[in-house]
C-alpha cells in the first residue's frame, strides 16, 4: 500500500474511533460495579492505546466497536481480580518466595477464620481485664518448644537481626566472620544490617577459613557482641574452617559479651535423619551458649512471615522496650498463626502429615512418580502436537533452606511441537488459576511435590485450556 493511501486509511480509521461519552453508555462496561471515573479512565486509556498503534501503522489492529468494548471489558475485569491469589505450585520448589514461602497448615486457616469472626483479644489480660503485652502467650509455647527463657515475634527475621543488635550493640562493635557476611535477599546483607543497627562491623578471618584465634584477637573495650550467620543460601565446602557456636559461646562467656545467632530457616527438630543436611536446631543453639537466636517463620517451621527471637529474658526484655519493637510488631492474623502452628509441634507425631511443608519433603520419589504418571496419562490423551512424558527430577527446598540439596522426585514433561516452552509456561500462568511451572531443556516441567493430590485434576484441565488457547492462535 502506497503510504499517501495509507495515511488516509489511518485518518479515516481514527475518525471512526468511538468517543468516550459513547461508550459510557455501553451497558456492559458499567456492570462491573467499578466507579465511573475509574471506568473512563479505562476507556480513555484503551482508545489512546489504540490511537498509538495506528499512528504507528501497526498492522492487524481490530478496531471494530464490538472490539473495543471487548478490550474494555477485559481491562475493567483485570481491575477486579485479586492479585494475591490462590495458584498452583508445580516448580517443585517447596518454598517458593513468589508464590508466598510455605503454605499454612489447614488447621491454621480454621483457627484464623474462627478466630477472626469478630474482634480478638491482642493485648489485653482475660482475668484483669488490664492491657498486656501482645506476645504473652505466644512466648510461653514458644519456650516450651525450644527451651528458651524467653521469646518473641517480629514481622521477619530480618527485622529480628536488626531489633537484636539495635538492642544490644548499637554504639559498639559487633564481630562476624568474613565467610558470613552474607546477602539475604533483595540487596539486603549482613553489612547494611549491622550499619542500620547502629553497631559497627568487625570482619574476621577469610572467606572459607576462620579461627578461633581471630575472634578472640579482634575483641576489644569497645565490642558488645559476636554474631554467628547460618548460611542458610549457599554453602562453601573444600579447604575450610569454621568456629563452633559452643566455642564462640565460650569466648563470649570469658570476654562478657553478647552471642547472636541468626539461624535462617530454622528447625524444631533435626531433619538429617529423614536425609537432609543438618540444618540449626533452635534448641541445640540454644544448649550451646547462644544468647539470642532468630529465625523465621515460614521456612522449614512452616508457617506465616514472621522474625522469631528466643534466648536470654534480660536480653529479650530489652529488645521489647526498644522502639523498633513497636514498628516491628506482627499483628493479630500473624499472632494466630504463629500460635496455631507452633501448637502443633506439641504432637510431633502429627507435624509430619499437618504441617505441608514437612508433608511435601518426605514424599517419596515413588509415589510421586505414580501421581506424575497418572497426571500424564491424561494428557497424552487428551492433548495434541505435545510429546508428554514422565522423567526423573530433582526438586529443592528453596527460600535459602538446604542451599545445595536436591531432592529426587518426577515430573510430567511437556514438549509443544509448535510452540516455545516459554510460550506455555507463560500461558499456564494465565489460566484461572494459574498454574506455576519450570522450564528445563526447552521442556515444561510439572512436579507434583508442591501440588496438593486435590489440585491435580485442576492441572489437567488448566493445561489442555493453555494449549488449546496456543494452538488457536497458531
């Protein structure tokens, strides 16, 4: 098409444009009981896109009527739709921090939504009906659990490494070894921590080597504190040393300062028995002389966000009379979580089957191997121009947890002949509900570990939804 001819194409298709005021007359547009300003907005936004894309010369741009309120529509019911929404975890990846970390136990969602019916006591004293404070109960279960003299809760354990050396070693020098200067997450490393607390960092040793000795050589008048990091997110192995926190303890103990340790995941209970590397046991770390331990809440303990402090009571007391205790707080769905799950390490028999993330790692690769191919003998048949298969698979902890762990499992495999993997994965993601996979060697991967049994129908239907929607578009 001569470009003459095709400017005047553009004009006349811009002038056929509908205005604003029309389609605010459009009856389907205003059903989706959004306020009026917001729905012009939309149509506002909708028309200048496609304005955009006509002065671009665009091609195949439909900008029939029935097209546009289509579009509107669409934008409109976008605006409805929760974000934080229920979706199906099939990366294998236990603790998925996109997909919220680990999924709350359904006694824990019973007792939330029973619990929250109507106001909840927080802070307030039944007998005397006199205000308290709002972690009186939930540190007494907590130090039956772990042994500790006393505990709390923050909003992570981040906020629970920065209240601890805010609280007792703001001012003064703090030593760490240079193999634990970690980054946690999102930029967040040991160093700016320590340097927002106030104190000051006193690197020791190299990166795969440090000694006794050089503990005790950087100590001086002026430090408070030594702090112990779990590497809960990688692992140095080769020529390496490393300093017991019975030994750090002892130092601390002799020289009358303060030890930290911020155990990361975090565990009630060894796991190395059940396979798993040996993770900190809240309680050991606590035997061997640590002052004060942080961990989170929704890792290996399986429950919601939240910072756990336990150890010493004049240390703990301290820290709930700091200001950033306050900004810190958890509030009172976290308090009941937190409650109903530490409640249910009473029963260890139980934890097992109750807590879902200590369910999903000690499925055994068999019998995940009978759901996958379960999974895939339905698809075979029900899907086309797709090679399904079922093969062996490795899933992982995730969040930091076991940093080089990798757990056998199976996945169902899925191969698109007309298609990218990219492309499906994408399109599963934007099924309701949306169904989270992983790509690996130009497959999809679907690992039933982190899928509860229920879900796998579900599965089924949102994969065959995906393809068919791909393969019309082909």
């Amino acid at each position: 098409m001569k470009l003459m001819e095709r400017k005047e194409l553009d004009k006349k298709t811009l002038r056929s444009l509908p205005s604003v005021h029309r389609l605010l007359q459009e009856p389907t547009l205003l059903k989706e009981g959004l306020p009026l300003d917001l729905v012009t907005q939309d149509i506002r936004f909708v028309l200048n896109e496609i304005r955009e894309k006509i002065q671009n010369h665009q091609e195949k741009i439909c900008v029939t009527y029935d097209s546009i309120v289509l579009t509107i529509q669409k934008k409109l019911e976008y605006r409805q739709k929760h974000s934080y929404s229920y979706a199906m975890n099939a990366t294998g990846v236990i603790l998925h921090t996109g997909l919220g970390r680990a999924v709350l136990p359904q006694a824990v969602l019973k007792n939330i939504i029973q619990q929250l019916q109507s106001y909840t006591i927080v802070e307030v004293n039944r007998k005397s009906g006199k205000r308290n404070k709002r972690d009186e109960s939930l540190r007494q279960i907590i130090c039956d659990l772990t042994g500790a003299e006393d505990a709390t809760v923050v909003n992570n354990n981040a906020a629970a490494l920065i209240l601890a050396i805010s609280t007792l070693a703001k001012d003064q020098e703090i030593i760490v070894s240079n193999g634990q200067l970690v980054e946690i997450g999102g930029s967040f490393r040991i160093p700016e921590i320590i340097a927002q607390s106030g104190a000051k960092l006193v690197s020791v040793g190299c990166t795969n080597k440090v000694h006794l000795q050089d503990y005790q050589n950087a100590i001086s008048e002026n430090t408070s504190a030594l702090l112990h990091v779990h590497t809960s997110n990688y692992q140095v192995m080769g020529f390496t040393k490393s300093v017991s926190l019975s030994e750090m303890s002892k130092i601390a103990q002799k020289n009358g300062i303060y030890l930290i340790e911020d155990a990361g995941s975090g565990a009630l209970f060894d796991l190395s028995p059940y396979g798993y590397n040996k993770e900190p046991v809240i309680q050991d770390c606590l035997s061997q002389g640590a002052d004060i331990v942080t961990f989170s809440g929704d890792k290996l303990l399986g429950g919601c966000q939240a910072g756990i402090i336990v150890g010493k009571k004049d240390c703990i007391e301290k820290m709930r009379q700091h200001p950033l205790a306050r900004a810190f707080r958890v509030d009172k769905i976290s308090l009941i979580a937190l409650e109903s799950i530490f409640k249910l390490y009473y029963d260890s028999t139980k934890v097992w089957s109750e807590i879902p993330t200590l369910r999903m790692l000690q499925l055994s690769p068999e019998k995940i191997k009978i759901r996958a191919q379960s999974i895939a003998n339905k698809l075979s048949i029900a899907l086309e121009n797709c090679l399904v298969e079922v093969a062996p698979s490795f899933s992982c902890m995730g969040s930091g947890a076991f940093p080089v762990e990798q757990i056998p499992s199976y996945s169902v495999t899925l191969e698109p002949s007309s298609f990218s993997a990219q492309k499906l994965s994408q399109a599963l993601r934007l099924q309701e509900p949306p169904l989270f996979t992983r790509i690996q060697n130009d497959k999809v991967l679907l690992d039933p570990r982190t899928l509860r049994e229920d879900e796998d129908p579900i599965v089924i239907q949102v994969t065959q939804n995906a393809l068919k929607e791909l393969q019309s578009k082909n």
